[in-house]
C-alpha cells in the first residue's frame, strides 16, 4: 500500500502583470508592466499607483503584487491585502484568488478558512484555474468547509480540463485513492501522464510508481526507471529513494550498485528513513562503494532515530559485534529491542541472544534506555 502525497499547499498568482483595460489607462498600464518586466519597480509603482487610487482593477492587483512581494517597497502583507481587496470587490478574479490565500495562510488578515472559500470561490466561478484548484484542496482537506471529495474533484476536474498541472496531479490522486470517484488506476495514471509531461515532479514519482506497480498501465520498469528519474532529478525524495533501489535490483536498467548508491544519498541527506537504511547497508556489505562500517554505523542510526526496524536491528547488531563502533552489549540490546517492539522476529531472535551474553543489570538498564527512546519519540 503506497502512501500518496496530495498537493495540499495552496498557491499565490505571483507577478501575473495585468494590463489596464480602458483606453485612458493603457498606455501607463503598458509602460508600468514593461518597466516591471525589466525589474524598474520605481518606475512601475510610480505609474501603477495613481491608476490604482482611481480605481483600476488591474493596476490595484499589480499594486499589490509588489507589496506582496517586496518589489520597489517594503514587503507588506496588510498593504498587499488592502490592493487584492479593492481589485477583487471589482470582480478582479487574480485579486479574489491572491486575497484566498492570504486569508488561508493568514498573511495580512487573521486566518480565516471560510473567507478564503468565499473568495477563492468567486475566482474560481470566473474559470481561473489556480483558484479552482486552490478551492478543490480546501474541500479536499475540510478547510473553510466541510470535506466534500465529490466537491474537491468537481474543482480539480475544471482546473485540470484547462492544463493546469496542479490539478492534473491531484485529480489523478482522487482516482487512485477512490475519494471522489470510484477508484480507478487507469484514469490515475492518465492525469498523473498530463501533469507529469509538464514536468509536474510528484505527478512524475507517482506515474512511475504505476509503471512499476502496473498499475493502470502494463508493468515497465524502463518506463518506471525514466519517471523516477525525472522526479528525483528535481529532488523528489520518494523517487530517489525508488529509483535506487530500481539501480539496486537490476529493474529497468543494468543492475549498478554505485549508482544505487548515488540516488540513495541523495534521499538520505533529505531525510529519507528507508533510503538512509539502504545507505548503511551498502556501506555495511561494501556495495557500491568501500566497506565502511563506520559510515553504516552512521546512516543505520540516521534511520533508528526515524523509528525505522530494520536500521534499528542493523544498528544493535554492529553494537554487538563491534563493528563501527565499540562493542556494547546495552545499547546493542537497546536498539535490537526497539526493532522487536515492532514486531521484527530476526529482531526477536537477535534480542535473545545478545541477552544472553549480558547480566540482569545490564538488561534492566538496556530496557530503561529503550523506554526513554520510545517516551521521547512518541
């Protein structure tokens, strides 16, 4: 069962220059949006603000993108607020959505969920993309309404049917997982392919878990291989992760322990429990790169502290047999007893073992270690 990542964050329409629509304006409007362009802010707030304070709407947005952002003024969310309000009480429908997420990220105005729906709804009745999308993940995760998947894919649908890659990935998430729509990998895998060829990275990583998996699609670890690799190349951890073991295997592409090793590291040094696991065993058994027990000890460790069995099991035993480390029948206990807890029989195995070689203080004081692990680590 794969754990599946929806874009849950919300987006901010960020320099989409508009230009005045009237005729009086235009020629401002124009110059202001070049002088921008080129990144002379003095020049454009100069012309963008008299417009704004006569009521333009588009220059009331652009006014308050460059408060927003901190271009030719000092970032200020609340003036950047005051601006998207005025142009979206227009029926602006970049202001409304830009004003959407400040109220759901709380940026110049209290939080406040059920303003951004009303205001990312508006927007989104306008057909603008980014706001249907930001609407559907608002339903998505019952935030200013109740969760309504049906109503989450409704707003991805409309989004997704206009490109935007976003809502492609998350349309295709609400089809893999049966939220929404009755489950369907076939159709999953169709909108992760749209978002995927827009570069879209998790949309990539999950299209290539179909490809592995066959799931929608006919199982091809070379097509796998090629989508994990265009996610990890943008530094998707999971792909990484994935596709080194792919490089580890021997699926898809030539088995190449060094590379392995490579896309390995790459998701251990962000974190990646698994990946950091695998890491100290090719360091272990010399795959890849030179034994190092050392470096094993070191990456089984990164792992342990996540909560990951296997690391803790690898990490007792190196204690135990000093290697990497000096020999320590406690702590060696201690880990090996934390991967048992979670159900490891060699786990199990091991622990009786090295019990065996320790005295009665000894273990009391491996189990108290453990207990303070699992106390902290709750």
């Amino acid at each position: 069962m794969k754990t599946l990542l929806r874009s849950a964050f919300l987006t901010l329409a960020i320099m989409a220059l508009a230009v005045p629509a009237n005729a009086g304006p235009l020629e401002d409007g124009l110059a202001a949006v070049a002088a921008a362009k080129r990144g002379d802010y003095a020049t454009a707030l100069r012309l963008w603000r008299p417009l704004a304070e006569q009521g333009n709407a588009s220059a009331q947005f652009n006014l308050g993108q460059m408060y927003d952002i901190g271009y030719g003024v000092s970032q200020d969310d609340a003036e950047a607020v005051k601006w998207y309000r005025k142009a979206a009480e227009q029926g602006y429908a970049l202001a409304q959505s830009n004003l959407g997420f400040k109220y759901a990220e709380g940026e110049g105005v209290k939080r406040d969920d059920a303003e951004a729906v009303k205001w990312y709804r508006k927007a989104a009745e306008q057909d603008y993309a980014e706001a249907q999308v930001n609407l559907g993940v608002m339903y998505d995760v019952g935030r200013g309404a109740s969760q309504d998947y049906a109503e989450a894919v409704k707003w991805y649908r409309k989004a997704a049917e206009q490109g935007y890659a976003k809502a492609q990935y998350n349309l295709g998430v609400m089809y893999d997982m049966g939220q929404g729509v009755p489950q369907d990998y076939a159709e999953a895998a169709t909108w992760y392919r749209k978002a995927a060829e827009q570069g879209y990275a998790n949309a990539q990583y999950y299209l290539g878990i179909m490809y592995k998996n066959g799931l929608g699609v006919p199982q091809d670890y070379a097509e796998a291989v090629k989508w994990y690799r265009n996610a990890a190349e943008q530094g998707i951890a999971n792909a990484q992760y994935n596709l080194g073991i792919l490089y580890d295997q021997g699926q898809g592409v030539p088995q190449d322990y060094a590379e392995a090793v490579k896309w390995y590291r790459n998701a251990a040094e962000q974190g990646h429990a698994n990946a950091q696991y695998n890491l100290g065993i090719m360091y272990d058994k010399g795959l890849g790169v030179p034994q190092d027990y050392a470096e094993a000890v070191k990456w089984y460790r990164n792992a342990a502290e996540q909560g990951n069995a296997g690391a803790q099991h690898n990490l007792g035993l190196m204690y135990g047999n000093g290697q990497g480390v000096p020999q320590d029948y406690v702590s060696a206990h201690m880990w090996i007893n934390l991967a048992a807890a979670q159900g490891g029989e060699y786990a199990q195995k091991s622990r009786e073992i090295v019990a065996k070689l320790m005295t009665p203080d000894q273990i009391a004081e491996a189990q108290r270690m453990a207990r303070d692990w699992m106390t902290k680590h709750q």
